[in-house]
C-alpha cells in the first residue's frame, strides 16, 4: 500500500492530505542497514515530503534535507510529480552505538532543515530553517509558518515495516463568513491521532475516526513508489567535470575501470578508458545548414 490522498473540508478554507507507505518505504530501507531511529525518521521525511509534493503545480522534484551536528549528519528524501520517492541517511556509526535518546533533534542535533523546490524548468527556490520543534512534523510546520504563513499542521509515523502521515493546512484564499473555529478544531483532533492508528487503518477509517461529526469529501488515491533517477547519462555527465587525466589515474589504481555508486539505490555504473575517453571527445561540430 503506498498512496497519498487529498481531502477538503466543506464547510472551511481547510484541506489535507493522508499518506501511507509501505513497499515504497522498504525499498529504501532494503538498500541500507540503517539503525532503527533512523529507519523511523527516514520514513517520516519520506511521507513529509510526499505530502508537500502533492501540492506543487509544476513537473520537478521537492527536495527535503536535513543537516546537523548530531550522530545524524544528513538526510535527505525527495519527492517529484509523479509520486516516485527516494531517501537515505548518512550517520556516524560510532556515536550512534551509544546514542540512547531517540528523538529525533537528539539524532540530528543543532543545524537546518532545508526545502528545495526543483522544477524541471524554471529556477530552484530553496527555503531554509532551523531544525526546530518536538518533532520532525512541527518543525515542516513551522517552516510553513515561516516561509509560506500558511497555518499548516503535520503527524508523521514509522515503524520498522510502515510509515505515514496527515497534513492539514488552511487554504490561502480563506473567506470571511466560513466556519472560523475549523482550523483550531480540526488541528486539535488531528491531535489525537495514535501512531498505530495512523499505520493502521485505512484513510478512510482514519478520516471518519477524526472527523466523523464533520463534513468532509475524500478525494481518489494517488499511487507514490521507490524510483531513483540515478543513470549511466547522469554519472557520465558527472565524470566529465573531472579531468581526464585524473579519472585515467583513478581508474588505473582500481584495475582499469571507474566506479560510480549511487547512494540512494546503490546502483553501479562502471566505465573503463574507452569509455573515459569517449566522455572527454569534443563535441561534433554541427554544419549551420543542418540546425
């Protein structure tokens, strides 16, 4: 079950969305033996991410980092238009043998959180905050706070086998004259949403489980999946900034060939001196009767 679904209020400028992973979660974690904090706050970026993708209105990729100080130096998950997800942690493996506070600021320590709006085309639009908050979810919505001044409010769980999330936000184009106790009311049931609930039931059963006295209209599911965009093109467009003597030399000291590992998927991409070679030629010169 990996999905992602929208839905409104109707009698208020509210709307939200409900998340759930499972296939898409384990591919991550199938490529890493992570510890399980990390496995957890790894799966509560991914549904965060997923969440706030769901709202961009343009082809690209919405980027989440987080960066500290903390036994947790870097996680970073990314979410495109399509609903295709990737994610990894890099960790020091010393200080995490004698970690024994899993919150989620213990893990990370003091630094930034960082979303990076990446369309297709156009410019990145990047926002930065500091890793603030109780826990991962407040701190997204303190970024909204910040950044967007939408009222926005975030849960988000993992466990080792699932993660999910509900997000609810308060449309820009609220009108005087609706429901104005909706936002503080739907905040404060979303408030009582358990772990397991949220893992556990269905979005339909979680949505009347909250909000059953209020009305609401639940929107079809949008699949989401594990898919890295990692290529043999990217990682030979990657090489050819390095010089060719350098990656010659690189390459001699490992037997002949070059070795690109991706880092999310872990997929392998080798290139020998042919190929090196090949990467450094000048491009064709184009006869200007044939553009």
């Amino acid at each position: 079950m990996n999905h992602l679904q929208r839905f409104q209020f109707l009698d208020g400028a509210v709307r939200g969305e409900i998340c759930r992973l499972d296939e898409a979660y384990q591919a991550v974690l199938s490529r890493h033996d992570y510890p399980a904090p990390i496995q957890r706050l790894l799966g509560e970026a991914l549904t965060g991410v997923a969440l706030i993708a769901a709202n961009l209105k343009f082809e690209g990729c919405l980027i989440l980092q987080i960066q500290g100080d903390g036994p947790v130096s870097v996680l970073m998950v990314e979410c495109n238009h399509l609903g295709e997800l990737r994610g990894i942690a890099r960790y020091d493996e010393a200080k995490m043998a004698v970690q024994t506070d899993e919150g989620w600021t213990a893990l990370t320590g003091q630094g930034q959180l960082i979303l990076t709006i990446d369309p297709e085309e156009g410019e990145r639009y990047q926002g930065i905050v500091a890793l603030e908050g109780e826990s991962l979810g407040a701190a997204l919505a303190g970024y909204f706070a910040q950044s967007e001044q939408l009222p926005t409010y975030f849960t988000l769980a993992a466990s080792d086998q699932q993660a999910g999330g509900l997000m609810l936000q308060v449309l820009p184009q609220a009108d005087d004259g609706q429901d104005d106790d909706l936002w503080d009311r739907a905040q404060g049931l979303a408030q009582t949403l358990k772990p397991e609930e949220l893992l556990g039931l269905s979005s339909e059963e979680v949505l009347y489980r909250l909000f059953h006295e209020e009305r609401v209209e639940l929107y079809p599911e949008q699949a989401l999946r594990f898919h890295c965009s990692c290529s043999r093109e990217r990682s030979a467009n990657a090489l050819r900034s390095i010089e060719l003597t350098e990656l010659l030399e690189i390459a001699q000291e490992h037997g002949g060939q070059l070795e690109v590992d991706c880092q999310f998927c872990r997929q392998k991409y080798v290139f020998d001196a042919i190929d090196l070679h090949q990467l450094h030629l000048p491009s064709p010169v184009v006869p200007e009767g044939l553009q």
